[in-house]
C-alpha cells in the first residue's frame, strides 16, 4: 500500500477533525437515521427537541411558528441579517441560549446536500446547533494550495447563484479559511 492510498483528505484531515469536534462535545449524526428539511438543511426533531428544552414554557404549535418564521427569514435577500437576528434575540423564544451555551445541541454531519433545483454541494463537514447548520467545513490535504484555491472559487461561485441564497443565509456569514497540518 503506498502513502497516496493511506493519507487521503479523509485519512488526513476529515476523520481527525470530527474526532476533535467529538471531543469537543458534538455529537457525530448519520444522516442515514437523521430527518432533514430538504429545503433549508435545518433538522426539525433536533430543532423542536432543543428549542422546547431552552424553553420550557412554550407549547408545540409555537415552536412550529418558530421553525416556519425561521424557514421564512431564509428568503430575505439581507445576506442572512433576519435569520441571524431570529438566533441571536434573547427576549422572544431562544433559538440559541448565548448565556450558558452548553445548554444548546451540538451536532457533526458529514457531506451533507445543499440542493436546489438540479444543482447541490456537499459540504465535506456540517455543524448543527439545535438542529440549525450553522458551520460548514471544506477539507484539503495539508499544502494543498491549489485545492484550497480552487474550492474557494467554487465556493464563491456558489453562493453567488441566487438558487443556494437560503442557504447562505443560514450557514454563511462569512468566509473562514483553517490550515490544518497533520503530520504523518
């Protein structure tokens, strides 16, 4: 077996950086046993679950009217600046607790798809808060320059395509690139 068959982007990079967010606290979700909202990636359960815990005096139907608010922030053309006050408002329903933020479910997703019409991406690593994906990660091998550079063109190109604007505004608030060096 060669080093090119045993240190893929997977082996290198992926794998060890979910094993960090384990440790970290998220939770690794398959999306073989998981429920997703197609057209915004939001996990309704994990979101119902979590909103209901961080609010413990709010009944079903308003959790409801929280997710279909939320899913309507996402088609503002406002560079997600609705959906991102939805989340950061503390005086409504907390879609997030920001005072003690333990009290929120974290989740890991792999490749999920972000699909509109007959085009998709699959981010290679998704974070979830409450069942919101918020995080997306790209991976590339270590000095990996030119993949790096051609998925951030890609990326730009994208999101510039108004068919993926809801999900900008849920996940993107702006770009953030990680080096991450494994030696081996």
């Amino acid at each position: 077996m060669t080093n090119s068959s045993v240190f893929t982007e997977d082996s290198r990079v992926k794998i060890p950086t979910i094993l960090h967010l384990i440790q970290l606290g998220y939770e690794y979700l398959s999306l073989k046993e998981a429920k997703c909202d197609l057209e915004t990636n939001i996990f309704p359960d994990i979101f119902r679950k979590a909103i209901a815990r961080l609010n413990p005096k709010i009944n079903s139907g308003e959790i409801d009217r929280a997710l279909e608010e939320l899913r309507l922030s996402l088609d503002n053309e406002d560079l997600g600046k609705a959906f991102f006050k939805k989340i950061t408002d503390q005086s409504g329903i907390k879609l997030i607790d920001l005072e003690d933020f333990n009290n929120n479910t974290f989740n890991v997703v792999t490749e999920l798809t972000y699909q509109n019409d007959d085009e998709e991406f699959r981010p290679d690593i998704i974070l979830l808060i409450n069942g919101m994906p918020l995080v997306f990660i790209e991976v590339k091998k270590p000095n990996n320059r030119d993949g790096v550079l051609a998925e951030r063109d890609r990326i730009n190109k994208r999101f510039k395509n108004p068919r993926f604007r809801r999900f900008i505004n849920v996940g993107l608030r702006g770009n953030v690139w990680v080096d991450i060096g494994i030696s081996g």
